[in-house]
C-alpha cells in the first residue's frame, strides 16, 4: 500500500499529540527534539491541532536567554470522546478529556443471556445517557467501541462474534440511530483498541514494532509498526491464537486443531488443571483461575505442573511470534496476565531460548501491562481521536497548500 503525504502528515500528527499528552505541558522545541521531526514540522502540526480545538498555549517558559517559548497542553476545556468497552457480563462506558484523561464512567451490568444487539444497544444507549446528563454543554467528539469477536471497520458491521452467534450486524447504523448520535462511531475489538491503547498512552509510545499479547479466555496478538495499528487485508492480522503449534493437538473453537489458544487460552488452562486432578468444580472461570495461581503460590503439584505445561506452550507461541515479527517491545495483557502472570511468565520466560532465535530474542524487550485503566475503553476513545484528528487534513492543508 503506498504511503501518501496525507498518511504521513496524519501518522507525525499521532506522534507529536502522544508526547504532547504525555509531557504536557511542553514546547514545540522539545516536541520537535522527542519526535524527532523539524521545528517548522512540528510547528505547523501544532498550529493545525490549535486550529482543530484539540491544543491551547498554556504560557511561556524561559528558554535561557532567547524568546521565551509558548507552552503548550492537550485541550482540557474542549470536547469529549467516548470509549465503550463492551464485554460477555458488562458494557463500561468512559468519557476522556483531550489529554485522554476520564471524566466520566458508567458500567452497566449484562446479564449472559442478555446478548441480542437490541440489548446490547439498550445498555450502551443507558449509560450514554447518563454521561451525557452530566456533561453539559461539553460536546461529544467521537464515540469508539470495542465488540468482542471479528469487526468490519470500514462498514461498522460485526461481521461475527462466536459467543453471541451475531452474524453480519450493522452495530454502527444501529447505534448511531439508537443514541440519535451527529458524531462519527467507530467499532473495532479488544484486540485492536487495547494496541491502540498502549500506543497513545501505555508502553507502546514512541515504541516502533510492538506486539500485544493478550491472555483471556480468548488469545490474541494487536501489532502496531511505526506508531500505526496494523490491520492486515481484512482486520484479522493478530490472530495469533489460531496459530498452529500442535496440527495433531485439540480441537479449537475455530475450527481447527492445536492452535495456541487450544492450550494457553483460559479453558485450556483450566482443563489441564483438571485433568492433573486440580481445578474445583464451582465457581466462575475467573475463580477457578484465582484458584489456581492459589494453589501453585502454595506448591500444590498439580499447579505447579500445569504452569509449567502452560508455560511450556506459551514460550512455544511467543518463540513463533518473536521470530516472524521480530518485535522492539512485547506487551503483555489480559485478564489471566493479571491473574496468573506471577506463575506464568518467569516459567515461560525460562523456556522462551529454547524456541525463539536469539537475535529477535535479544531484541524483544517483555513487559507485563500494569496499567491499572480500562485499556480497552481507553482505546477505543483513542481510535475515535485519531479519527477527528484526521480532519486535520481538510482542516490545516487548507492554509498551506
Ligand atoms: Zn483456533
């Protein structure tokens, strides 16, 4: 695909609003030094972003002698984006600032068989309601919302989502004419708004090749080059989960068989638990998983060895990722991350050399998530950032071409 002056004026926009958002309040010159673009590059972006509403000048510092520098800070003062991370048991709506910081957040409680579009709709529907009373006169921006399964971007069609049997559903025509919304809506899933996430505000900043790895009941990968979420053809470029590394291994919900998901997914885990005489009969999946970082902190066999297990086909799957992508940063997340990772991931991290190839190993730097925010809302919200700040392009060029 090629790459348009467009596509690079927008992607140096993301990169200079990043460490804008992170630093404020900053200066063009110290922008332009982080960024690593031109004084006159970055000055122009910024007369654009001010032009937009998105940036104010918030002072001036010193700057040792010469004229003193004009500060600049996120617009605090402007609209509001939406994030909306929709999940099985629960919609959680948050409201962000320009600096993406949350000013607002509802979570509205989902009951499993509450799980027809209509009904999904209705809650995300309530909880905007609720923001929407408390904001005022702040105008709302953009909406995102991440939905679990494969997502249309370009049509706003959930093209499939496994644990609700939706096929095909125009979830943005019916969201927008439900919230009676004038504002753009973009729809993508966790994979893809938790990447977007770290890019604007977790690890991933400034990061050039990152890798996301997400550990949940579903596995999955978001990968993002150049500051850029990369999709693929069709949206489905991640999908490391159904990656093979067994073909004689367990059948997977896809489909198909050993897929890495098929061992280190939640259920897998748990299953092999099981069968190593350990995992208590009550209790929801997250329990279960509770129960087991329990019982391996404790030293019980059965933990210890079904970690170990795990891990070994965990570090088989990162090795695969590590040696196709040849990643800077591997991040990794999700709700077993968080549950099990104390277990998890020096066991694997052990047992990474003896499948991945030693210069992407050496290269890669792993962290584990510690945001303690919504990174799915998060980015979600981000993702309807990036998309009014590609207004940019009608907006600024007007000036200057
Ligand atoms: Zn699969």
């Amino acid at each position: 695909m090629k790459s348009t002056s467009r596509d690079i004026r927008l992607r140096n926009c993301f990169a200079v609003l990043r460490h804008l958002i992170a630093d404020a309040p900053t200066s063009r010159q110290i922008l332009a030094r982080e960024t690593d673009l031109s004084v006159a590059t970055v000055s122009n972006l910024v007369t654009d972003l001010i032009e937009l509403g998105v940036v104010v000048e918030v002072g001036r510092e010193d700057s040792g002698g010469g004229r003193p520098r004009a500060l600049l800070a996120p617009n605090a003062a402007g609209g509001v984006m939406i994030g909306v991370d929709v999940a099985e048991t629960y919609v959680q709506l948050e409201a962000y600032d320009l600096a993406l910081t949350v000013v607002d957040r509802v979570e509205e409680r989902m009951e499993v068989s509450e799980n027809s579009p209509d009904q999904v709709i209705g809650h995300i529907a309530s909880a905007m309601d609720q923001v929407r009373g408390r904001l005022g006169d702040r105008a709302v921006l953009g909406v995102g919302v991440s939905l679990p399964g494969q997502v249309d971007v370009a049509w706003g069609v959930s093209g499939f989502a496994p644990n609700w049997n939706w096929h095909d559903v125009p979830f943005r025509r019916l969201l927008t004419e439900r919230l009676e919304l004038d504002v753009p809506v973009y729809l993508d899933n966790p994979l893809k708004t938790i990447t977007v996430g770290e890019l604007w505000f977790g690890d991933g900043r400034g990061v050039d090749r990152l890798a996301v790895l997400i550990l949940g009941t579903g596995v999955g990968a978001g990968l993002a080059f150049g500051g850029q979420l990369y999709r693929g053809a069709t949206n489905s470029a991640g999908e490391w989960g159904h990656t093979t590394i067994n073909p004689a291994g367990p059948e997977c919900r896809c489909g198909a068989k050993g897929c890495i998901e098929s061992y280190v997914g939640a259920p897998a885990i748990l299953r092999q638990w099981a069968a190593l005489g350990g995992r208590p009969d009550t209790g929801s999946q997250t329990e279960a998983m509770a129960a087991l970082a329990a019982a391996w902190e404790a030293g019980e066999p059965s933990a210890v060895r079904t970690v170990e297990t795990v891990a070994e086909s965990l570090a088989a799957g990162v090795a695969n990722l590590l040696n196709l992508v040849n990643p800077d940063l591997v991040v990794f997340d999700g709700w077993v991350t968080a549950a099990l990772g104390d277990a998890l991931v020096p066991e694997f991290e052990r047992r990474l050399a003896a499948h991945a190839m030693e210069a992407p190993l050496k290269a890669a730097r792993l962290k584990r998530n510690t945001e303690e925010r919504n990174m799915v809302a998060l980015g979600a919200a981000a993702l309807a950032l990036e998309g009014h700040l590609n207004r940019l392009n009608t907006v600024g060029s007007r000036s200057r071409r």
